[in-house]
C-alpha cells in the first residue's frame, strides 16, 4: 500500500471539510476501498474513516411511509432486520449474497453505492424499490433518486465533500411481488455476471433493476400487457448493453439476462396472485 | 516523507495493547507482525479466502481489509485466542474428522466457525456451507470440514 493519512472525523462538518481535499478518499467498510489501495488504483494522500461520525446512522428505521438505511449500516444487519424482510426481501436476498459472511460485517449498503460498480449487488433492487440515495454536507442535504446516482462504472453524481447519510425507500402501499435474481460462475464470494430485481404492483405495473449488463446498474419499467408480448421483453431489455469480461461473454450475459428476467417476472406475478 | 504512526490501544485475545502503528498497515499485519501472533494468515489479502479470519467486536471480518487505525478501541479475537491452553471441541472435531490437510486454510476456518457457532449454535449443514463460503481451503477439504463442525454443533453429518 502506499502512504497515506488517517482521519476519524466524530462531525459530519468536521468529515466534508476533509472530504473536501484533493487526493482524499471516505472509507466506510473498507472492503473495496482496501483492495484498491493494495493494488494501488487508488493512492489517495488522505483516508478519512467515516465510521465515527454521529450524523450517519447506524441504524434502520421506520420513517413514516419510508424506511431509512442509516449511512453506515452493514449488510449482514440488512439480511437480519425485519422490515426489510419484510417490505423489501429482494433487498434482504441481494444483501445476502454480497462476499461472504467476513465482507458482509463489514461492507455497508452506502459504500456499495458510493463504490458505484456496474455490479454492485443491491442497486438493482434499490433500483426496482425507488430508493433514492440522501446525500449531505453540513450545509445541504439533497435526495437523489437511485437511477439518477450513477453516471459510470465507479462514478457518481455525488460532489466533493458531499456524503451519503442514508438510503431511504418507499414502504410499498400495497402488497407487491418482488423477485431478485444473481448469476456468478460460483456460489460464493464471487462478482454478478448477471443480476436482477423485478417488482410489480397490482395496478400492472413492473420494474426493472438490471446489474452487470451495462456501464452502471440500469432501471426498466414496463407492464403486464407489454411485457405478454416478445417485443414488450425487447423493448425493456433494450436498455442494457451487456459487454465480454472475465466473468462472462456479451452473449451469455444477454441470454441470462433474457431467462432470468423472464423467470423472476414469472415468480413476482405468482407472488403477487398469491397474496392478491 | 515517513509516514506519521500513531498510538493505538484494543484488547487482543484478552489483553490491552497498545500498538504504534503507520495508517496503511492491516490489522492482519499488525497482529502477525507487530503482536507476533502468527496464527492469522496472509493469502489473497483481498478479502476473497478468509484464510487472515479475525472477530472483531464480535463478528468475523477479513483482517486483511482492515486498517489496523481502525481498531483503536475494539476487541480482536485470533486463532490463538480460541481454546486457551487446550483445543476447543470444535477444534478436536477437525482433527477427528480429519479436515486438516496442509492445514493453511484452518486458522481462518476455526474462526469462521466459531463465531457461526456462536450465531447460530444447531447450524444446518447448508448454514455451515454458506457460513464458511468466504474461506477457502485449496486441498479441497470442504466436506470434512463442514462435518467436523457439524459433529461438534449436534449435527448427525457422517464424519
């Protein structure tokens, strides 16, 4: 690794002013971050560690009609709350298999985001939930919807100093069927070749949270009828542009893509039809 | 430039230390290194083979991704913190299922399943399978790991 600084800001304030600095990098869990120091793809002059800071929650909360994933949650905390499970299980399955148990302590929900990889597991369910990312500085908070958050692989819209305090997600108003589905070349600790988050509501409507088959993860929306038809499934995929990498060809990821679609669309509406 | 190290103080295995450490040094390199507590290994150091499994304030994390900065104030668990003078059964179970092969992978993977062990103490063998899936074992000794630790969980696993 190379040299760098260490700072653990107590204030938001104190955080954003360091944040701030050229060559200055916010560390959350570390589980991306730390790799890209060792491999020296980042060589930041100072590493500010977010984990003491009072004004990013730890915590979830019902807030109303939404539910708030506090900036420094963990994913293996995610898995095992009950709201989550409960309004958002699509969430709770991508949580689940993010790394493995060791990086899921340590990894949170807004540095998956913040890390802003074309595959980052839970973007595609925030995606399909319309979560929207609450970003601040002491002065300004805004809410960025999650398919505005990302403008390429590892960038964001966010600003210098700026900082994602929480994630914030509508609690469905009815009951919804929701799907979530991942390809990996093997069971564990791997990167999606392919991943996926359907939602539908009873009024017909279907959303779409693509990972892995375009520069960032990518929201879809369609509905029940177009989606009966072949050119309904072309028209919702057309927003994806799978490419070849290590992990799997342009071709079998559009496959996948297809098939796993179809299937989680398939599971969400027997969902649905269940519990309507 | 030297890099500027500061004092920091967590309980390891029990007892307060206080380490001076650079911020880009690891846990994992500060508990081999510094506290000579060699037992934690270093393979992928990218969070990929758990073989560097330490508990830290009661979960298992990779050491390898951790600053060691980080930890001022916590409390570490490694491998030599688990079974004091004698070996845990959990322990005595790997050796009688004979899940040791060349016994690299093992530091991590008693950790690993100690603290599964403590978070869910009747695991199915899917429970055990995917809680020890961030810990690699080359000799691809997996089943008779996961039956070492399902004989010691109360498991009905065939060693």
């Amino acid at each position: 690794m190379t040299w760098f600084e260490y700072q653990r800001p107590q204030s938001l304030g104190e955080a954003s002013d360091l944040l701030r600095k050229d060559d200055s990098v916010a560390l959350a869990g570390g589980t991306d971050l730390l790799v890209a120091l060792r491999h020296r793809a980042v060589r930041p002059a100072l590493v500010v560690d977010l984990k003491s800071v009072s004004d990013i929650a730890e915590e979830i909360e019902v807030e109303g009609d939404r539910l708030r994933i506090g900036g420094r949650v963990v994913m293996s905390r995610l898995t095992r709350n009950q709201h989550v499970g409960r309004h958002f299980p699509a969430l709770a399955q991508a949580a689940a298999v993010v790394g493995s148990v060791q990086i899921r302590n340590r990894a949170t929900l807004a540095g998956n985001l913040c890390n802003a990889s074309p595959a980052a597991d839970t973007a595609p369910a925030l995606l399909a939930y319309g979560a929207t990312v609450i970003a601040s500085r002491p002065d300004t908070t805004r809410s960025i919807p999650v398919e505005e958050f990302f403008t390429g692989p590892g960038t964001t819209v966010l600003e210098r100093g700026e900082i994602v305090t929480a994630v914030e997600l509508p609690i469905p108003p009815t009951t919804i069927g929701s799907a979530f589905a991942r390809v990996t070349r093997r069971r564990g600790v791997d990167l999606a070749s392919v991943s996926l988050a359907c939602i539908l509501d009873p009024s017909g409507r279907a959303r779409f949270g693509f990972g892995a088959v375009g520069p960032t993860p990518l929201l879809a929306e369609s509905t029940f009828d177009e989606l009966a038809t072949d050119e309904g499934w072309s028209r919702l995929l057309a927003v994806t542009s799978p490419i070849t990498d290590v992990r799997a060809g342009a071709e079998y990821r559009r496959a996948m893509l297809h098939v796993h679609s179809r299937r989680a669309f398939q599971a969400a509406s027997e969902q649905l039809r269940a519990a309507t | 430039m030297s890099p500027t190290e500061s004092a920091i103080t967590l309980t390891v295995n029990g007892s307060r230390r206080t380490v001076r450490v650079s911020p880009s040094t690891t846990l994992l390199e500060m508990v081999r290194t510094r506290l000579e507590l060699t037992g934690s290994k270093e393979c992928c150091a990218e969070g990929e083979c758990g073989a560097c499994t330490m508990i830290l304030d009661g979960e298992p994390v990779n050491s390898c991704l951790v600053l060691a900065v980080e930890t001022d104030g916590s409390e570490v668990t490694t491998i030599e913190g688990i079974g004091g003078a004698g070996m845990t059964p959990l322990q005595e179970s790997f050796l009688t299922a004979g899940a040791i092969q060349c016994g690299f992978c093992i530091p991590g993977m008693v950790v690993a399943a100690t603290a599964l062990l403590e978070r869910i103490p009747r695991p199915t063998e899917s429970e055990v399978r995917e809680g020890l899936s961030g810990n690699l074992c080359r000799c691809g000794g997996y089943s008779r790991i996961s039956a070492a630790v399902m004989a010691v969980a109360g498991g009905n696993a065939a060693t």
